[in-house]
C-alpha cells in the first residue's frame, strides 16, 4: 500500500483552521464587548447656545454641530487643536471624538458662547 | 421714548441725541417698511466701520471682532432683504436713516485720522455705545410697534445676535484699558 504523506505545513494549515473554527464563535462577542460601536451625537446652535451645553462621550463617537441661526458660528477648542470651520446657517460639522481630545470648546466668531466635551 | 431719552443721558452718544432731535418725530411711530430701512441702514454702517478698523488696526482682537461685525450684520442683511422680496416690499428712507447716516460719515472722518491704540480704543468704545444705542430703539421702539409678524420674528432674532455683540464690544473695551 502506498503511503499518502502530507506535507507538514497542510498539517500546521489544518490545525490553525480547526482551532479559528473552534474559539472564534466563543471570540467574537467578547470583542464585540470590549469595542461597542460608536455613536453620532449632534449638538444644536440656536439662539447663540450650544446644547447639550455638555455632551458625554466616548473615543470613537462622532460628534455633529448644526448651526441652526442665521449667522455663521464655529465650534472650536479652547487650545484650537480641533475646529469646525465655518458653519454657515444649516451647517453641518462632524468630529471625532479622540482620546486626547481637548474637552472645552467656544464660537470663535462669538467668544461668549462655550460649552464642553466629556470623554468618559 | 422715555427709556431712549435716559440711554442718551447715560451714553451720551451724539449719535442718540441726532436720533430724537429728529424724532420729536418718534422712532415708535415709523411703519414696518421705514423700521426695515433704519435696521438695514444701521447694520450697513457697523460694516463700514468693521472695514476702517480692518484697515486701520493691527490688533488681531479688533480685527476678530471686526469681521464678525462684517460677517453677521451682512447675514442679518441678506435675511431682511429675502424678507422683504417675498413680502413684495421696499425698505422706505426716512429721517432717522438720514440721521444715522450723516452721524456715521461724521465719526468715519474722526476715526479716520486715528492711528494705534487710541485707534482701538475709540472703535471699542464705540462700538460698545452703538450696539447699545441702537439695541435699545430695537428692543423699545421697533419690536413693540412692528406689524408685520414675519419682521417682527427677524428683529427679534437680529436683538438677540446684536446683544451678543454688545457683550463681546464690553470685553473688547475691557481688555483695552
């Protein structure tokens, strides 16, 4: 009878695959867990306010500003190192939400209005 | 009337005092169509005076300010004026609009001839007492006798953009002292 020889590098394949066939369904949903999805948050500028006037988040989420006056307005970190641009009336702008990012943000065109980001 | 006569006593701004030596003719008593052109008159003069403070100024403050003044007065603008249009009507000049203007030409020439920090600080305090001025004949003399609801709703939503203004001129003066 002839002997059938698999190579061993098929065999290390196989094995792999059983294994990944085996522990990935147990895998996946502890991953999931660990990463739950992001989610869009939006922030309405009406009547020269930022509401909610403080928005919890966490890393990942996106953030979106509509400017819903009828001047132009910008949300803008106190240290600058995030911005908006330039919302004109029914703007929309998004960013998302770092690690890092830096929590207190003001209108650079109207330095009164402030409001803020709390990463969780 | 009454609460316009005191802000001229508080201010001092000449230009209120030309605002009711011509209106022994009352601000109260214009219709809608002439308020929608001392509105549109006044934003246009905060724009000119954003443009000489650009011109003039090298303090970055002043030019934010400035621009912002330039930005939402001519916002304001473009909505009265869409207003206006789908309203089938003409902002109609009258004395106060003539008064406002011949004020402004006035102080132009006087800022003019400015230079640096008394530059600045004039603008500032200016635009502090204008925005001042001009937020008091909005808040007591137009809104309260604006027919028209649509108008009406606008001044009410340019009143409150020009308050922030006011804040934000009370800073700028602030921090120039």
């Amino acid at each position: 009878m002839r002997r059938i020889t698999i190579p061993r590098r098929e065999v290390v394949g196989w094995a792999v695959a059983a294994f990944a066939a085996a522990v990935i369904p147990f895998t996946i949903p502890v991953v999931a867990k660990m990463t739950p999805p992001s989610t869009n948050h939006i922030v309405e500028i009406q009547n020269f306010v930022f509401s909610p006037a403080t928005l919890k988040v966490k890393v990942g989420d996106r953030i979106t500003w509509i400017n819903k006056d009828i001047v132009p307005h910008t949300a803008t970190a106190h240290d600058k190192s995030w911005d908006t641009g330039n919302l004109k009336p029914n703007d929309r702008g998004t960013v998302t939400v770092t690690k890092d990012m830096f929590a207190g943000y003001f209108c650079r065109f109207h330095p009164s209005m402030k409001a803020k980001i709390d990463v969780q | 009337m009454m609460k316009i006569r005191n802000l001229i006593a508080i201010t001092g701004i000449a230009l209120m005092a030309s605002i009711t030596g011509a209106q022994a003719n009352d601000p109260a008593k214009l219709n809608d169509l002439q308020i929608a052109h001392v509105a549109y008159t006044a934003d246009n003069i905060d724009i000119r005076y954003a443009h000489l403070a650009l011109a003039i100024s090298t303090n970055p403050k002043i030019h934010e300010f400035a621009r912002t003044m330039i930005r939402d007065h001519t916002a304001v603008n473009e909505q009265a004026l869409a207003l206006l249009k789908k309203l089938k009507a003409n902002p109609q000049d009258n004395i106060l609009s003539k008064q406002l203007t011949a004020n402004s030409h006035k102080l132009v020439d006087k800022m003019s001839k400015l230079r640096g920090k008394a530059f600045d600080r004039f603008y500032a305090k200016n635009e502090l007492g204008y925005h001042k001025a001009v937020n008091n004949l909005v808040a007591n003399a137009f809104i309260p006798n604006i027919e028209n609801a649509e108008v009406k709703s606008l001044f009410k939503a340019g009143l409150k953009i020009f308050k922030v203004h006011e804040h934000h001129a009370a800073m700028m003066v602030k921090g120039l002292k």
